[in-house]
C-alpha cells in the first residue's frame, strides 16, 4: 500500500469515515445534477414511456411521426446496415460509410 504513512498523521477512526462521507456527498451531488439537468431520468423514475418529456410533446405537437425502433448491423466493409420501421410499420434499410479516406487504403490515389 503506498499511503501507508498517512495512518501515522491521521488516525483511521478519523481518515476512513471523512473518506467515506466525501464519497457519499460527491456521489449526492452527481445524482442531483442528472435530475436536475436532464428530462427522461423523470420520466423513467416515474414510470413513463421514455420520450414523453416535454422534449418530445413539443416535436409531436407539430403533427410529426417518429420511427419507432431502429437496428444497426455492421457490414463486412466497415460500414453499418440501418433499419429504421416506419411509424406506418413498413422498413426501411440504408448502408451508411465513412467518407474518410485511410492512407493505408490501396484504392488511395492523388490526382492533380
């Protein structure tokens, strides 16, 4: 143990309970933000559909469908295969690729 010495400045009837306590506070802390700055953790705690919150009423208020569920596969290339199920229930596919160019690629060519 490195800090073993620090036992010889302060006692651990002191040391460990101080620790402890500043844990429990940062960790109080840590909780009260993610209430406090974030609207589905309301949501969840409360037992609602995740998406409910006032975030959400507002792009559906508009008359908007949303997808609900989506699923991202890797493909062999690299890349990934999307489905996304329509609010209507039908799929829809897409392949999404990284436009970065490696400079290891083979295919890698400088034209002028």
């Amino acid at each position: 143990m490195n800090n073993a010495k620090m036992w010889l400045v302060v006692s651990p009837t002191v040391g460990v309970p101080l620790f402890l306590g500043a844990v429990a506070v940062g960790s109080f802390a840590v909780h009260v933000a993610v209430l406090s700055n974030t609207t589905w953790v309301a949501d969840f705690l409360s037992g609602n559909e995740l998406g409910a919150g006032e975030e959400m009423s507002a792009i559906t208020a508009d008359g908007v469908d949303t997808a609900k569920a989506s699923y991202a596969i890797p493909t062999d290339d690299g890349g990934l295969e999307v489905t996304i199920i329509l609010p209507d229930g039908t799929p829809a596919k897409a392949i999404l690729q990284s436009s970065d160019l490696m400079a290891t690629d083979a295919s890698y060519s400088v034209t002028q």
